[in-house]
C-alpha cells in the first residue's frame, strides 16, 4: 500500500520527522518497504504560462516559447517537449535554481537561441516518473507562486508490506489510528455529512448470494459532468499513492478507497436494466470486464447484475459494458460488503489482482459502507455536480459479524510481557486504536471496532499493547524453566550411527523425492500396493514409492552419465504402501555401488565391486546390533529386478528383513545402466536393535587353533556351515574364521573346497592337543551330517 506522508500528517498529528515516523511504523508490525521522496530542492521553480511559441530556426524538434510568470518581463525559453504550446501553465525552473539530480539552471544558447531557464516535466521534478512531456497545471495556477507551496510539496511516497491479519489499515483512516497510538495523539476526524436528497431516483436492490454478500448499498446520481477533471489536490494525492488519475468519477472512487478502506464502483445508471441482483455466477456465464478481457465464470464467483445481464465480478472488477464514459450523465454508485471466503482467489482464477480484490479477500469492515457512499456523493456533487437520489439499503443482519468483548487480565499482560505496563497506558492505547475501554475488576474489557477482524482473544489484545508500547522496550530475558533431555535408549541405535557406518565405508548419502513416476515401479516391477497421489504436482510425480531402489538408482544413473565412474550412494527413508486405509510407512536403508570396489590407487589391482562387497558393508551395519548370529541370508524367494545368480534374501531370525545383490540383466537394459549395478535395501528397525554389551573376565587359559580344509557340495552356504560347526562345539569355540575358497583342478565339479581357523578355548581349563583334535573331529563329523563334506587330506 502507498500512500502521502503529507496526507497522513493532516489526518493525525505527527510530532516526528520521516525517519522516526518510518522507524516506527516498522517497528510496529507494519513494515515499511519504500520511501521516495518527492519535490525536494524546488527553491526557485514557480508556475508559468506559454504566452507565444515558435519553432526554433535551426531544429525541428525545439520551440522558442515566451513564458510569463505574471512579474516583470516575459523569458524567453527553448523548450523541446512535444507537448509545449501557447496557454497552458507549467513549472519553470528559473536562472539558478537547481533540480533534483543536481541538474543546475543556467542561462544557456541552444542552437544559437538564448535560454532563460527551464521548462520541466514531473519526472525532472522529481514528483513522478512521467517524461512524455511537460508537467501541465491547471489554468487557475496562480502565475508567479512557488511550485512546491501550490502542489503541497516537499513530500514522500511511503510503502508498506501490509500483512492479511490488518486490512484496517489499507486505509489512511485506519492507519492514522495507529499513528496516532504511536505518537500519542488523536485521529482527526474525516467529517462526513449524509448528503442532501434532491432527486427521487433510485433502484431496488436484491441480495440472492446468502452470507457471501450480506450487505450492499446504493445510490443514484443525476446530472453530472463525467468530463469534470479532479482537483489538484485530488489527483496528486492519487498520484503519490501509485495510483494515475482519470477522471473525477473513477478518481473519486479510488480516492475514497484509500482514505478510508473501502472499495466502490461506479456504473452508468443509464445501461441498467430494473433491479440491481447480488447472485452469485450461473455455470459458463460470461462477463466482459473493463479491461477489456471476458471472465468464464461459476457459481463459486458473486457477481453484481441487473434483470437483464452480470455487470460486475463482485469485489474484483466491474463490467465493460456497464462503464461510464465523458457522455455520462446519471451514475449508480455502490459500496458493498462480502464476506473474505467469497472473494479470496476469485482475482488469480481470473489472472487478475485489483486493489479491491486485494482488500476484500482480506476483509472490509461492513460498516464503511455508508459511511464511503456519503464521502463519495459529497464529493462528487463538488466537482462534477448533479442530484443525489436516496441511498438503498440491502443487507442481511444475520450474516453480518458483530464483534464481543474481550477480558485483558492485567497479570496475564504482566506475565507474557515480562514488565509492567502502567493502566493508563494500556487505555491510552487501546483508545487511540479506536477500540471501546471498560476498566474491571482484574484489567479491561476491550471492544474492538468492526473493522478489526484480528481481534479475537487475550492473545491478540496482548500483542497491541506489545507492538503500540515498544518491542524494544520488552527485555530479552532467557526461559527459567529447565529443559528435560530425553534419554538415550542403549538397546537401540540412532540412524545417524548407521549413516555414520556407511560413510565411514566410502558411501554418499542421497534424499530422493518420496514421488515417483508410476511407469518407472512398474519397470522394476514394484507396482504392488502403491499410493496413488489425488493432487500430484506433475505426471512424472504421481504415486508413493514402494521401495527406495527406483529413485536412489536414478540418482546413480545421473551421476554415471556425468563421466562418475565409481559411484556409492546411501538413503535412509520412508516407503509406502497402500493398506485400504491410511497407506503403511516403512522405514528402510539402500545402498547402490557401482564401478570399483575401491578408489584408484597404486596398492592394489583395481576390481568391479561384487556381491561380497555390498555383503561385507552389510555385515558392518549388523555388527552394530551386538546379535550377528540372528542375521542371515539365503536365495529363496528373490523379486524380479534382482540377479538370480547374484543375489541374497536377507532374514533376521529366520524372517525377511531385505535384499542384496546384483541388478537383473533385463532391468539393468531397460533403465539404460552401462556396468554392473549392486544394490542392498534393508529394513531399517531390526538394524537399530541391539543387545546390550556386557563384561566378562579375560580368559585365563590359552586358546588352541586348529585349521580344517573340508570339500563339500558347491550349493552349501558358509552360512549352513558356520551354524553348523557353532552347535557342534557350543561354547568351546570362540571365533571361526574362513581364509580360503577353492573349486578347480584336484576338486570334483560341483564341490568346493573351504578352509578355516577354529579358534578354541575352555574357561576353566588349558585344553590340551587331544582335547583339540577330539573337537575338530566333532566339528568335521557334524559337517559330514548336515552339509555332506568330507575332510580334505
């Protein structure tokens, strides 16, 4: 919103300079975004008139004007606008004068033509930014005055980021009020007469819209001059508000808009027909507006129509064919009040945004609407003359809000704030603001006015006294309440010690959307059970994700296409999965590898990362959990997108908790993947449990190795063998540990052969060399059991 400081001074008594006033409307929670100042530096311009013109010997473009200033002799002026001619007045910067810029005046030869000072246009002044052509004044400037004493100047342009919980003060009435809080002086009232009835015309007024528009008023105007320019004052007040004056009737409207906040329309009286009808918009109803364009309306618009057609989208714009013009005679003047909800977007559906949109969307207050229909008809029946009819009242008193009182505590004040407002302070306040003061037993009892919807609770009433006294003045004070820290679980670990784990193993961690594009579940076949999104923001974006893997090998595509030869990359999220209700969410960890498995160096040959590298990671993550025995993995039951010959189901206690492995060939193709791709996704809860650690003495006797090379089938796991040998030997054995594979030239095809260290030791005792061999034999009789293998000599 923008608005005259000079104007604003003459509805409230300010007794501080710009910079204070600026300051302290910030301060109060109406920010003030931009302050131009404007006319500054105007000593030695004053109103002139073009009494002679001639065109400039030597330039097609220049004029040689003379310009009286009503006192001693005529100056002679060369002057290039296109706009100059014999009879008009304008500002003239005489013989040392200098203009905003620093433009100095001097008398200068222009062509071979002498120059006695300048003619400006309203640009050089520095009071707008229009250059098109010299500043024209109206024919009753006084010839010879200081220019800055007739427009009212110096001035500024201030502009302020209003938020939507104070639509009362896009008004200057509103404002003033809280100015007047600030400063600690009172609104001058803008008085407002009802004007004199001198013609019987009117129309009747219907109201079919319910709640959305519970109040409208009208009234019409006989006799007018639409052709009547607005006054001086009228139109610069307009102008350093952002707003081109038009005409007295449009100018008019939109000057009462400003003042006090409410918006008004003006239609030609003589293009309705019978009845003014508040409906609201009947499906595929058109309207072309006064811009020019046609609005495609529904019933969730209000429009303003007579019996015969829709004149005006209620609170945005008014129709094209209901305007006035300069031929004008009879105006219907409106001022209405809707309800915010049947307004608020009703602009952007239309790709508009008018200042009347803008206020009503935000609320209005309902009692302005006389109160604007008065100011507008005195002023109107001043400049443009004619015969105001009565004002026709439509309203529906059941719909219209009526605010309730609101109990402030004085402790509660005390308690929030942290200082002690003195009570008449408070009630100074509270009264400049326009609100009502009752003084009660334990603090007051506040009514707000109509026109401030933010008012609802203690709360609100907590905060005016905050803003209108002084943020700064409230001390920052830390909380003296004590801050539980919520303990740490040590049976669970954090994700964070897992995402820790990946990275200190060489992997990035990646955020994916939780969106996926439909068609890219169904390639890797996981399909099953999505969520489907009802307002998705793209078509690519249509549904949950079932599984990370999608987009976390997305991200890993990307990268490899930008020349990434080894790529690693982790996540730890949410997949989702339709139930028939709300959708299940589960929280899952992936990891994607590939190219090396180690980064280029000198110390080792460099290899393609496998399997057994994405299992070894895996193994990192469960060690974590304290209970490596509970994990496991085995073939059976592997989805689509996973390689049959290269990949794992992974099971906790004998239950499946995820998959790792190889990308499936056919789906590597499908998503255009050049290299192998290995994947892991996991649930991630049983990864977060842990048993806890507990201490135990250190052994007293030595422990005994013995190393076993055993041949058996080639489809037995070292998972079957491990779980094999640890319940032969029970507790005896400490560690197994497996230091080669073989199949090849001495072993039959389809055997391997494994060799390992059995570590043993006894708690009470130091076992001797029969009491090794005798378990070793153990061990290799239980592997001739269960796992078919015999003992390689």
């Amino acid at each position: 919103m923008k608005f005259s400081e000079n104007w604003l001074r003459e509805l409230v008594t300010v007794d501080a300079d710009r910079a204070a006033l600026v300051h302290a409307l910030t301060m109060a929670g109406l920010e003030v975004e931009d302050v131009t100042p404007l006319g500054e530096n105007l000593d030695g311009v004053v109103v002139a008139e073009i009494v002679a013109a001639m065109k400039h010997p030597e330039a097609d473009r220049l004029q040689v004007c003379t310009v009286s200033t009503g006192q001693g002799a005529p100056l002679q002026i060369v002057c290039g606008a296109p706009n100059a001619r014999v009879g008009i007045r304008v500002p003239l910067a005489t013989v040392g004068a200098t203009l905003p810029g620093g433009i100095q005046i001097k008398a200068a030869k222009l062509r071979g033509v002498e120059s006695f000072g300048m003619l400006c246009s309203a640009k050089e002044l520095g009071i707008d930014a229009d250059a098109s052509g010299l500043l024209e004044l109206p024919s009753d400037a006084p010839l010879g005055q200081s220019l800055a004493a007739y427009l009212g100047l110096p001035d500024a342009s201030i502009e302020l980021k209003v938020t939507p919980n104070r639509p009362d003060v896009l008004g200057l009435n509103g404002l003033a009020h809280d100015v007047a809080a600030l400063f600690g002086s009172r609104v001058k009232s803008i008085g407002v007469g009802e004007a004199a009835v001198t013609s019987a015309a009117t129309r009747t007024v219907r109201l079919e819209a319910g709640a959305d528009a519970p109040r409208y008023l009208g009234r019409v105007i006989e006799g007018i001059d639409a052709s009547a320019p607005s006054p001086l004052w009228l139109a610069e007040r307009l102008r350093r508000a952002g707003i081109r004056p038009i005409g007295a009737v449009v100018d008019i409207t939109q000057y009462v808009m400003l003042e006090l906040g409410q918006p008004m329309h003006a239609f030609d009286d003589d293009k309705l027909t019978g009845s003014i009808v508040v409906r609201h918009a009947a499906q595929g109803e058109t309207l072309k507006l006064l811009d020019g364009n046609e609005a495609k309306l529904d019933p969730s618009f209000v429009v303003i129509a007579d019996e015969a057609r829709p004149l005006a989208v209620a609170g945005v714009m008014g129709g094209f064919d209901s305007r006035f013009t300069d031929t004008t005679r009879n105006v219907f003047l409106e001022a209405a009040h809707f309800a915010p909800s049947a307004i608020m977007g009703r602009a952007r559906k239309l790709g508009l945004h008018t200042d009347a949109s803008h206020r009503f969307e935000r609320g209005v207050d309902p009692a302005l609407p006389r109160r604007a229909l008065e100011r507008a008809t005195e002023l109107l029946l001043g400049i443009a003359g004619g015969k105001a009819g009565p004002i026709v009242v439509a309203e529906r008193s059941e719909d219209l809000r009526e605010h309730a009182p609101v109990l402030l505590r004085h402790a509660r004040l005390r308690r929030v704030l942290g200082i002690e407002v003195a009570a008449s302070e408070v009630s100074r306040i509270f009264t400049a603001l326009g609100m009502t003061v009752e003084e009660v037993a334990d603090g007051w009892r506040i009514t707000p006015p109509s026109s401030r919807f933010d008012i609802e609770r203690e709360e609100d009433l907590i905060e005016e006294v905050a803003r209108i006294h002084g943020y700064e003045r409230i001390p920052t004070t830390t909380p003296a309440g004590k801050i539980a820290l919520e303990p740490e679980p040590e049976a669970r670990l954090s994700a964070m010690q897992l995402r820790d784990q990946l990275v200190a193993r060489g992997y990035f961690e990646a955020v994916t959307l939780s969106f996926v594009n439909a068609d890219l579940l169904r390639t890797w076949g996981v399909d099953a059970a999505w969520v489907p999104l009802a307002n998705p923001l793209s078509a690519d974006l249509a549904v949950m994700r079932t599984s990370l893997l999608p987009g976390l090998v997305e991200a890993l595509r990307y990268n490899s296409a930008r020349q990434q030869e080894r790529v690693r990359l982790f996540e730890v999220a949410r997949s989702f999965h339709a139930t028939g209700g709300a959708p299940d969410e589960i929280d899952r960890v992936a990891v994607v590898a590939s190219g090396s498995a180690r980064a280029e160096q000198w110390g080792e040959s460099s290899r393609p990362v496998d399997f057994f590298d994405l299992k070894g990671d895996l193994d990192a993550l469960i060690a974590r959990t304290g209970e490596p025995a509970r994990w496991s993995v085995d073939t059976a039951g592997l989805p689509s997108w996973l390689h049959p010959g290269r990949g794992a189901r992974v099971l906790r206690d004998g239950r499946p908790a995820g998959f790792i492995g190889a990308l499936h060939p056919a789906l590597a193709k499908a998503l255009d993947l050049g290299t192998d791709v290995h994947v892991m996704e996991v649930a991630l809860e049983p990864l977060l449990a842990r048993r806890l650690p507990s201490a135990t003495r250190v052994a007293r006797f030595p422990a005994v190795r013995r190393d076993v090379a055993v041949e058996l089938p080639e489809e037995v796991t070292w998972a079957s063998v491990e779980a094999a040998v640890r319940e032969a030997l029970g507790e005896t054995l400490r560690e197994i540990r497996l230091f080669d594979r073989y199949a090849g030239k001495g072993i039959e095809e389809g055997r391997k052969s494994l060799a390992m260290g059995l570590i043993l030791q006894d708690a009470s005792r130091t076992l001797t060399d029969e009491d090794a061999d005798a378990r070793v034999a153990e061990a290799v009789g239980a592997l001739e059991k269960t796992c078919k293998a015999r003992m390689r000599g």
